[in-house]
C-alpha cells in the first residue's frame, strides 16, 4: 500500500526477487511527499546529533546508492540527475564553529573523510558564499539527486520487470491480514496477496485500529521554492540550521523548507517562503535580489521518536511496514528495500534493526 519512493523501491526490489509485486495507490504514484522532496542524500548533514541506529541505516543507503541509482537507470532506461556535490554545513558563529568541530570528530570515525574549512578555503569551493560565515563542516560522501525523475524512474523500473501499479484507487480497506491478505477498494474490486506492505506514508496511522497497535506517524508539513539559475551558482548544497540550498542540473536553485505542523494541508504560504528568502540571502547575498519562481509543499512522514517504522508485526509475519521516514526518505530507498524485502521473505534481520520495530510504541 502506498506508491511513493518506499512502496516503489520495495515493490521492485520483491519483484527482482521473483514475487509478484502489486502497488496500491489511493492517488498517483510519487504524488505526495516523494515528488516534493530536494533529493539529498545526506546522511551527515541530516544527522547532527551522534552515531545512532538512524544515522547507520542512512548512511548503509548512501553507500548502496551509486549501484542502485546505475541499476535503476539501467532498467527504466530513464536518465534522472545524480550528482555527487559534497556539502557544506555553515556556521555564522564561534559557538555553532565548535558544534561543527565536535561533529567532524564523530561523523570521521564513520566513514566522512569532511574537513572543517574557513576564510580562502572556503571562499574558494563556495564564491557566493556570504562573507558572514565563519566556518563551514564540508562533507565530500554526500551527494543529491532529482526526486521526481528519481521517482518517475522507480515507476517505469517497476513497470518494465512486471510490477502490477493499480492507481487512484478510492478508499482501501484491510479486510484479512492475519491467515492471508485481503485489500477491497471502494469500487469493488478485491486484491488478494500473501503479505502485506505499508508504504503509505504520513497517512499509515490510519491502519493503528486494524491492526491494533500505535502507529505515531504524523504529518510534518515542508514548504520549499526554487529560483531560476542560468550559471550553477551554488556548487554544493549548502546547509545550516535554519535551511539548505541545492543547485540542480535543471538551472534551478532549490531551497528549503519549513517544519509545520498544518494537518494533511499542503497549502504553500507567504509566511512560510518569506522565512526561507530571508535566510537564502543571509548565506547567498546575490539572492536578495531575485524571487522564487516555483513553490511547492509537501507532508513528511514523522514519527514520534524520529526513527521509521519498519519491520514485520508479532501478531502476523505476513504484514510488514515500511513507513515513516520523515526528512530522509529519498536517501533511505534503497536500504528499506531491501530490508523490506528481508523482512517479506521471513529472513533473520541484525538485532541493531529492533530499533525499528513497528510495534516500539505499543508496549
Ligand atoms: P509518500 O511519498 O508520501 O508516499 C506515500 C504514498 O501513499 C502516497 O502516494 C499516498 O497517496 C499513498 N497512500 C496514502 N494512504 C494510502 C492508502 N490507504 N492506501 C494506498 N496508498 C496510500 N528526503 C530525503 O531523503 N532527502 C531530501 O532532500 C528530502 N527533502 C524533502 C523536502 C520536502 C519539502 C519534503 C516534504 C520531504 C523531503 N524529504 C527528503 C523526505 C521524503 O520526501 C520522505 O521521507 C519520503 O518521500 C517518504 O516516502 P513515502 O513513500 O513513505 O511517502
Ligand atoms: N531532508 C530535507 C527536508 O526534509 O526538508
């Protein structure tokens, strides 16, 4: 259930597998969070706090990531942007300098091969960069992709190794989950399986009462815009603590976004865009000149502990969830593929994926 980035890479990787994969979309696939999303994969920069299960599952994705994206392009025989920019993470201040140094020390035991840059250093790998800025935490791992080509890619690699993708489908139903699986859409129509996936996003808390257990999954609303940019001006994506901007092969400048709590409205507001411009042109000086010509939401699938839900249920290893992936959905596509499917095919999982575990909030 659900044909954003998670149900997509799922369903080809069980399909690759040799199952028979069927997507069920209320809507239109990569229609909701997936297609709205800035596309980084930054598993660094994402996670400022320490090395905990969340950032390994990250950081496992970025690694896969080169081969999937080559596979996936391969089998779609779409081309999508995947650059490998590195990032700049800046600090304005000597305080958010130290919290940089204290990260560069943790995140270089894990693989970051970062550096902390200041003064010509930095000014050289980043010119436009505002002057203001006192210090920057460069990560070389991280890279960012085009998230709805990626997405349309996803599609088209599922339909051409025979997943079935049945759209618009009014109202699903879980009817039987327990000795087989049974979903009825509102038309009529029934679609019988052996197991059951839940990709469906900031809307899965709708299952908590059929399969009664706690699914805290709630929507975090993201505004984000984009400028038009004739020569690539930004030439990593750049983030701090109030937003990032990610320059794209499309000659548009991508900047982002908001954390609102607004329920499943992805309404875009002036407010909202205001805040991002205003921060564009304290990092980027040459943008208090020029107005997004493109703005756009989306709803982030957040949970109450920040880690996503995913694993099999105690009360029937035929249902699996998948959801809940909050701000790094694009980035962890790959790996919750395959430890979906892992978990679809009954197979032993590392203990360090308990802290997943869907039904944590139901104890
Ligand atoms: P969705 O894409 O929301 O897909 C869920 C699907 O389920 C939808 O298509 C919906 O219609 C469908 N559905 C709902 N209910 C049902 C039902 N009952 N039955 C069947 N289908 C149903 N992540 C990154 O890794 N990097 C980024 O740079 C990044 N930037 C972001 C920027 C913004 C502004 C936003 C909003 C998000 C960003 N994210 C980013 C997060 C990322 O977009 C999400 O984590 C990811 O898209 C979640 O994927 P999903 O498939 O779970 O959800
Ligand atoms: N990961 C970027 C965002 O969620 O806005």
């Amino acid at each position: 259930m659900g044909g954003g980035v998670i149900g997509l890479s799922c369903a080809y990787e069980l399909q690759k597998r040799g199952h028979q994969a069927v997507v069920l979309e209320i809507n239109r696939c990569g229609g909701q969070a997936s297609g709205a999303a800035a596309g980084m994969l930054a598993p660094y920069s994402e996670n400022v706090e320490g090395p905990d299960a969340f950032f390994h599952l990250c950081n496992e994705s970025l690694r896969l990531y080169p081969e999937w994206v080559k596979e996936i392009k391969r089998v779609s025989g779409r081309e999508f942007e995947y650059t490998e920019s590195g990032s700049l993470y800046i600090a304005y201040h000597e305080a958010d300098r130290l919290a940089l140094e204290g990260r560069l020390l943790w995140q270089r035991e894990h693989g970051s091969t970062g550096a902390l840059l200041e003064g010509e250093e930095l000014f050289a790998r980043e010119p436009l960069l505002s002057r203001e800025v006192k210090a920057a935490l460069y990560t070389p791992e991280e890279s960012h992709l085009y998230a709805p080509d990626y997405v349309m890619a996803l599609e088209q690699a599922c339909r051409l190794t025979g997943v079935q993708i049945e759209e618009q489908l009014v109202q699903l139903t879980v009817e039987e989950w327990r000795n087989d699986v049974v979903v009825k859409a509102q038309d009529g129509r029934s679609f019988n399986g052996d197991r059951l996936l839940v990709c469906s996003g900031a809307w899965a808390q709708e299952l908590a009462d059929v399969f009664g257990i706690r699914i805290p999954i709630y929507p975090i609303r993201g505004q984000i815009c984009a400028y038009e940019a004739e020569v690539k001006p930004v030439q990593h994506m750049v983030f701090s603590n109030q937003g990032y901007l990610v320059a794209k092969e499309n000659r548009t400048l991508v900047c982002g976004a908001s954390e609102d709590v607004a329920g499943f409205d992805t309404t875009v507001t002036d407010k909202g865009i205001e805040r991002l411009r205003k921060w564009n042109k304290q990092a980027f000086p040459f943008l208090a000149e020029q107005t997004p010509f493109h703005r756009w939401a989306g709803l982030r699938p957040s949970t109450q502990d920040g880690f996503p839900l995913l694993g099999r249920l105690s009360a029937s290893d035929r249902v699996v969830m998948a959801a809940g992936h909050y701000r790094n959905g694009i980035l962890l596509s790959p790996v919750t593929a395959k430890v979906a499917a892992d978990y679809i095919e009954r197979k032993k999982l590392p203990e360090a994926m308990e802290a997943f575990d869907p039904e944590r909030f139901s104890i």
